[in-house]
C-alpha cells in the first residue's frame, strides 16, 4: 500500500501501517514532528528529491512525501456484527452497492470516518477495493472505520437485519420516503448505490424502506460520495434532537 501525502503517511503512522516514508527537502522542515515520531516507530525514513517522489508516486499528487506499507488491513463482517448487537439502537452501518470508482470510495469513507459509523461494507465483486487512489481520496481517513468485504452483500444484509438493523436503501421512485421524515432511532443500516445504476434488485428488495433525498433545484441525483454525506450527517442530526417527534 502507497501512502500519498502527509496526511495519509500520518494517518498510517498512528494505526501502525507505516514501513517507509521517503519526503522531499523542502518539507522536511514543516515535518519535523511527524519525522520525529516516524524515527521512534521504527520507520526508514528517506531524503528523497522531489523527482524521485514524482517518479515512485506515477503521477499522483503527494505534496513532498510518499509512503509505504503493507495491504490495507480490512476488518471482519463478524465485528460488525457484534458492534451492532453492542450498540443497539445507536448502531449505524454504511453498506455500498457497486461504488467502483476509488475517488468516491475514497470520499465516502472520509464522511463515513467523520460520522463514526461503526462499519462500511463492500461486496467483494462489483466494488472498488481500497487502495492507495482510496486511501488518497480519503484524505488518509480511509483506516479510521472498519471496512470489511463480503462475498454476497445480500447475505450480510440478512444477518444485519437479524442482529437489529434497519435496512434503508437510498433510492428515489415508487415508495421511497422523503429522508427528511424518517427519524432513524434504531439501529441504521444505510445501503448506497453506484451512481447511474442505483441499487440491483435483489438488493432493493431486501431494504425495509426506500429513502430519496429531496432535490428542490431540479438536479437528478447527487454523486454518490456527495449523497452519502448528506444521508450520515441527517442520521447524525436526528439522533441529536432532544425530541423524538419527526418534522421535516
């Protein structure tokens, strides 16, 4: 796994995934405290010239510094689980359907970290897997939530609904509820769709209930990064009411 940046090498840093950072000159200075502790950890750090950087990073933007380390560590659907089974009602699950570009894989699990969800789920086919493109996009955030891989995302979102989870899937048309009016006081398992397709079917039947997001410019849809933002942070704002009474 290639680290992009200085915040993806910090990131990689804290949970212990950093092996070796090679940074330019000219950012060594702001980055003495982060060469500090990378030293103490036991990482070979490098003094590399901003065009050996651009030559191990292919292209993509790093700001000076480029790290390495071993494969993404996914965690296991099992945890998920139990977190939701521990957490009862105040449980909330990100499940995506087929999201296969990295840069909104990325970008979702930037909002999926600030929202604290207790676990992103990606099936293993149809899916983009995290990489450094992800962990990039994620602003290094990617390792902040656990994200497991499933082999049938239908299956786990069986097991999901019989350890206490609602299954909301986000998709407008026939018999979707206007996201505003739901209250989501029970254990929330939001399941997204790729942009374009939306939800496969098999997925959409086995949701408790259909969620759009009201659209008052007109505008289709969102991107799905953009859409799942909006629908975690609603999540977080309803279970921050005193009251329990909906309105829109």
């Amino acid at each position: 796994m290639r680290y992009l940046g200085p915040h993806a090498c910090e990131e990689a840093l804290v949970r212990g995934e950093l092996h070796t950072v090679w940074i330019a000159p000219a950012a060594f200075g702001r980055l003495a405290k982060f060469v500090g502790e990378a030293r103490a950890a036991g990482v070979v750090v490098h003094r590399e010239p901003m065009e050996g950087i651009d030559r191990r990073s292919q292209g993509q933007r790093h700001q000076g510094v480029l790290g390495e380390g071993g494969a993404f560590a996914y965690a296991e659907f099992e945890d998920v689980l139990a977190a939701v089974k521990e957490k009862g009602d105040a449980a909330l699950i990100l499940a995506l359907d087929g999201v296969t570009d990295p840069h909104n894989l990325g970008a979702i699990l930037r909002s999926a970290a600030a929202a604290a969800v207790d676990g992103v789920i990606l099936p293993e086919r149809r899916s983009a897997a995290v990489n450094d493109t992800v962990v990039r996009a994620s602003a290094g955030t990617a390792g902040r939530v656990p994200v497991c891989r499933v082999v049938n995302l239908g299956r786990a979102l069986d097991d999901l609904k019989e350890a206490g989870g609602w299954i909301y899937g986000l998709a407008a048309g026939e018999g979707s509820r206007d996201y505003l009016k739901e209250s989501f006081d029970r254990a929330t398992v939001l399941v997204m769709g790729a942009e374009g397709e939306g939800l496969h079917q098999k997925i959409r039947e086995r949701c408790d209930g259909l969620l759009h997001i009201p659209m008052p410019g007109g505008i289709e849809s969102l991107n799905v990064s953009a859409a799942a933002a909006v629908t975690l942070f609603r999540v977080i704002a309803r279970r921050g009411q005193a009251s329990p009474e909906v309105s829109p």
